[in-house]
C-alpha cells in the first residue's frame, strides 16, 4: 500500500489542478458579464493611433536653354500634404470614443439631458456610462418598455415626451 501512495497524491493534485482550471474557463465565459477584452485591435483604433506620413511631389528645375525650346506646358504646382493629426492622448479607447458616430452620441445627449430632466442623477457628456444605463433601464421598467442596451430614436423621443 505504500507504493501506491505518491501515484494516489498527484492522482488527486493533478485532478485538482483540471478542476480549477475548467472552474476558472466557465467562470471567465458564463459568469462574467459585461464587455470583454477585445483579443484583435480594431481597424479605426489602430488607424487613429498610426500617424500617417505625407509624400511631397519633388520639384524638378529644369537648366537654361540657350536654343529656343518648345515652351513646355506649366506643371501643376506641388502641394504638401497636411500630415494627419496625432491622437491628443495615449488613451486609444478614449481617443476610439470620441470619434464615435455623430449621430450615437446626439442621441445619448439628448437621453441624458431628458433623464436629468426627469429627475435621474445622471450627467449630458454624450457618452453611455453606467449611471446613463441604469436610468435608461429603470425608466424603461417604470414605462413597462422592453429593456434594451441601444440608445434609440424612439426611446429619446419617449424620454422627451416623458421630461415636457
């Protein structure tokens, strides 16, 4: 009985070990909610951030001729490129956000300015935060709405209609 002894204990640390891991893989995937860590970078972010470089056409003088040449048709003047600007910060997901569609963050200011009106403790920044969620979802319980992540045009107009 004695041989069997180490076998048994990595027998168990071994099932132990598999145990925390799966424990750990559902946890990650089925328990967690809320956004998860992009694992590619995406294009705009990754296009913001890569300053782009300007390509200047060079100019070519041509020498002198004592002959008289053809006159040569005039060349379009060369134009420097502005060089595209630098991101304000280091933050991508800040700089990704405040390039965000015009229209999406009209819509969650309207939102926020209506449910400020309504009494709800939130701020008008134009972007969908937290406290912006709760309200959106509790005046949506307290108007017997479906509940929903996206701020639409329709909610903005139930929002305005409610706030008069």
């Amino acid at each position: 009985m004695v041989a069997w002894a180490p076998r048994k204990k990595s027998t168990i640390a071994g099932a132990a070990l598999a145990a925390m891991m799966i424990g750990i893989v559902v946890n990650a995937l089925a328990l967690q909610h809320g956004r998860r860590l992009a694992l590619a970078p995406v294009p705009a972010v990754v296009a913001a951030v890569k300053p782009k470089v300007a390509v200047v056409a060079p100019v070519v003088r041509l020498p002198a001729v004592a002959e008289e040449a053809p006159t040569p048709e005039p060349r379009p003047a060369a134009t420097t490129l502005a060089l595209a600007r630098a991101p304000k910060s280091d933050d991508a997901i800040a700089d990704f956000l405040r390039t965000q569609a015009p229209d999406k963050r009209r819509l969650t200011l309207a939102a926020q300015e209506a449910l400020a009106r309504l009494g709800f403790s939130v701020r008008a920044t134009g972007t969908l935060d937290s406290r912006t969620r709760g309200a959106l979802l509790e005046f949506e319980k307290s108007r017997h709405m479906a509940a929903s992540t996206e701020i639409s045009a329709k909610l903005v107009r139930a929002l305005k209609a409610a706030a008069r």
